[in-house]
C-alpha cells in the first residue's frame, strides 16, 4: 500500500489567540490523521499525512467549522519531501518564528457565556473575575510579542496552578492551550485602598464598589485595555462630579447597560444595531435616545452611546446595585491617554473619585472602547479600538513600509506590510506625545521622502527597511515582527 503524502498547509487569518491549534487537532484525530499543528509569525502550519482527498476534506473542514472568533483569510498547502512514518500520532508543537510576514492576533474578546456559568460551578473559579477560555478573554491588551504564546504576554508572570495546568494540557478541555487561563488560586486579582485600609478580597471589593455606586459617588477602575471613569447613569450629582473630574463641559458620556432589556427602554434598536451591541466585540454603538437617563450625560444630544458587560464584574456590578446603566467612559483627564498603570491612574485621579480599583494583570496595549453607528444597515467604525485591533485590512496592492498619520485630535495611524495594512488602535490627541512616539518606532530607518497635508495632519513616510527591522515597531505593534 502506497504511503500518503505529507502536504505542509499555511492558514492566514486571524488564528492565534482563538483556540485554533485545539480545534485543527481535534479535526485531525477525528479524521484519523498523522502530522502536527503549530504557531508561527506567518500564521498556522499543518504537516498532515494525507491523500489528497482527504487533504481537502480537512482544508474544507477548517473553513466551515473553525472557531467563531476566527477569520481565513487565506489556506495554503505544498507537499513535502517528508515521510509519513516521521509522525505516530497528530499533535500541536511549541510555536517558533521564521518569518517576516505579519500574522493575525485576536482582539480582546468579551467574556463568553460558557465561562460565566463556569463562575457558579467550578470549585475553583467561583466569582473569579478574570475567568476565560480559548473563545474569550484579553489578547491584544496583554501580548507582549509573537507567537502567542503566556510566556509572550503579561500573563508570563502568573504561575498556573495545578488545576489550570491540567486544563491547559488537556485536548478536549475549553481552556487547552488558552494562554491567559487562571483561576482564584493562581491568577490576577483586584486590589484598592479605601479610607486608608488595603482590600484584595474580590467579594469585599465588590460590596465597596457597589455601595459607593449606589451612593451616588464616582468610582476609577482598572479594565481589559485601561481605566473607566465609573458612576450610576440615572444620578444627576455624580454625572455632574464626574464632568468636573474629567474637565469634560459637554462631550458625550458613554453609557453601559445592564442587558438589552433595559437598554431598549431607553434607546431604539434596530436588527443590526442589536447584533453589534451583543456581538464578542462589544462595541460602543450609537442608538437613537427615547428616554433620558441623567441630562449631563449627552447635553443637547438624540443618540446615545451606548455598550453591554464584556467583564465579569461588569455584570456583577448590575446584579449587586440593581442600577439599569452605568455610565463607563475612559479613565483619564482631558487631552491625556486613557490611564493604563496604577501609577497612571493615581497620579491623574488619585483625590478625585471615591476609590481606585486596580488588578495586578499588567496592560501592555492600550485600548480604548471601539464606537460604532449603523449606517444605510452596515455597522461604520466611528473609533476603531477594542474588539477590533489589531485585525488588518488586506489590499492587492504592495504597501511594504508605507506608514500614514492621522489627525491630530483623534489619532490612529497604519503601517504597510506586503499586502496588510495594520491600523493601530485609538491613539486621541498627540499634543505633546507624537515626536518620543516616533522617535522610538522609527530609530534606525531611512526615510526616503515625506508628504504632508496640512488639513488633516496625513503624513505619508516611505521607509528602506534596515537589516534589524525586527526592532521595528514594538512598542505599538508587537506582533507585526
């Protein structure tokens, strides 16, 4: 009997961060395979022993079935000089880097409903506030560099405990091979300090954090991508404390609501407008307002800016108050980045809410809430950040070390790539912030020429890459290199 042929298969797309070597190994082993599955910078490699209808059975398989999250962009396969009786069984490798090409990360994910109910039955994650799986969790927020994997993200300082360990090696656990897995005994914690006294008890902190919400108080806490500004939607006094805080005379206040229910009392809905407000991404969308919640909140405005839960103690906050929205906007003061670091968050709001509540999980990206409005029925990103970044945008067109600024105020900018563009995530205002920026990103490159437009500060930069661009960009896109 002839032996099969090993085919090396290359999948591009969106497939690191969302359990896809799980998923690949479980559709292996069901159709009988031999080979292996890894990470590498240019996607996912699959060595299968195969014939050649059953090869396409299986690339046939992975885009129809493949995780929710995911995106394939692109399947490609070559057969190789290998022997099938190089493997005995199918399974994923340790990821490793031989490339320059871009690979896709998943953005923060909010957190799924599997993993929720998992807070009420499993001994060890009980009310655990950093619960998630391979279909959930942060991503882009904690990846420090590529291949994905814990030791590449700030997850690389928590130790998994036995029981995590377990799941995390486990094939046929939701949690195999999740970089960020934890649980009460291993993972990140809330911490604060409230009237001199240090709390780290989670329940502790949740009752603390409730009654000063329902006290009318304004509340910072530390989130997937940075701080929020917190306080109840319905009080007039502490939407009016909070405008003092954020030096903020009339621009609008996103507001988070407890479910669809109570969000549709409020505001007008519509089929896609509904899909988006409870899609994985969990955007800002912007709704046309009914009924008002405090008038501080949108002054003079009909829509509303509105999101649901995407944390676990988003929904705990709900369910301890009872309150029906929550405004949630960005922990910062005026014309500063959204606070990502204890430090960040004491020294702009330290003295000016009621009490800071931070968690040990270090924030390595900052993102901002993503804002969206539907326009003509299709969902227009009005702030492309959270849920969004870093997926790319692909072109026919060679765009290799093209970098574009944006405006001023409300800043992003895109760098080229082969065929990619990656958009960076919400920047805001570069008053002050832009030349140590570029300073940093751009440190040994050529510029060949630059084109300016003053209207909307566009600058176009043409770059001859080095032979070390692997230091390239790292600290906004980690993952391009």
């Amino acid at each position: 009997m002839a032996k099969n042929k090993v085919y090396a298969l290359i999948i591009q797309g969106l497939v690191q961060g969302v359990g896809f070597r799980p998923f690949i190994y479980r559709i292996a082993k069901d159709l009988g395979m031999k080979g292996c599955v890894e990470n590498m910078n240019n996607g996912v490699r699959i060595l299968v022993a195969a014939t050649p209808d059953d090869r396409d059975l299986l690339i046939s398989r992975i885009r129809t079935e493949h995780p929710r999250v995911a995106y394939i962009h692109r399947i490609s396969y070559t057969s190789t000089e290998m022997d099938e009786d190089d493997f005995d069984d199918f399974t994923i490798t340790p990821s490793h880097s031989e490339s320059d090409e871009v690979t896709q990360v998943s953005p923060d994910i909010a957190v799924c409903a599997d993993c929720m109910r998992d807070r009420t039955t499993q001994p060890h994650r009980i009310g655990y506030p950093f619960i998630n799986c391979t279909h959930c969790g942060p991503r882009f927020s904690i990846i420090r560099d590529l291949p994905y994997d814990r030791s590449q993200t700030t997850m690389g300082g928590f130790l998994m405990c036995p029981d995590c360990e377990k799941e995390y090696t486990n094939v046929i656990d939701r949690r195999f091979h999740a970089q960020p897995v934890a649980c009460n005994h291993c993972g990140p914690t809330y911490y604060a300090t409230y009237n001199e006294e240090t709390y780290i008890d989670y329940e502790t902190l949740l009752k603390l954090t409730s009654r000063l919400l329902l006290g009318g108080e304004v509340i910072a806490a530390k989130g997937i991508g940075g701080y929020h500004l917190i306080c109840d939607a319905s009080n007039e006094r502490a939407v009016a404390r909070l405008r003092e805080i954020k030096q903020r005379d009339t621009k609008p206040f996103a507001v988070m609501f407890r479910d669809l229910e109570h969000l549709q009392v409020y505001t007008a809905t519509e089929p896609m407008e509904e899909r988006c407000l409870v899609s994985w991404r969990r955007p800002i969308v912007l709704l046309r307002q009914r009924s008002r919640l405090a008038s501080g909140i949108n002054p003079g405005m009909h829509t509303l800016g509105c999101m649901l839960s995407y944390m676990p103690i988003h929904y705990d906050w709900f369910a301890r108050t009872g309150i029906p929205a929550l405004v949630m906007t960005s922990g910062n003061l005026s014309d500063l980045p959204i606070a990502i670091t204890p430090e960040d968050a004491e020294a702009q709001l330290a003295g000016k809410v009621a009490i800071l509540l931070h968690h040990n999980r270090p924030i390595h990206n900052r993102v901002d809430d993503s804002v969206l409005q539907v326009c003509g029925g299709q969902p227009c990103l009005i702030r492309r950040s959270r849920g969004y970044v870093p997926e790319p945008f692909f072109t026919d067109t060679n765009v290799e070390g093209i970098m574009a600024f944006g405006a001023e105020k409300v800043n992003t900018f895109a760098l080229g790539k082969g065929e990619t563009i990656l958009q960076s995530q919400y920047i805001g205002d570069l008053t002050g912030r832009l030349s140590g920026s570029i300073r940093n990103l751009w440190s040994g490159f050529v510029i060949c020429f630059v084109s300016i437009s003053s209207d909307w500060f566009v600058i176009c930069i043409r770059i001859i890459f080095p032979a070390k661009r692997r230091n390239v960009s790292r600290n906004l896109f980690p993952y391009l290199y």
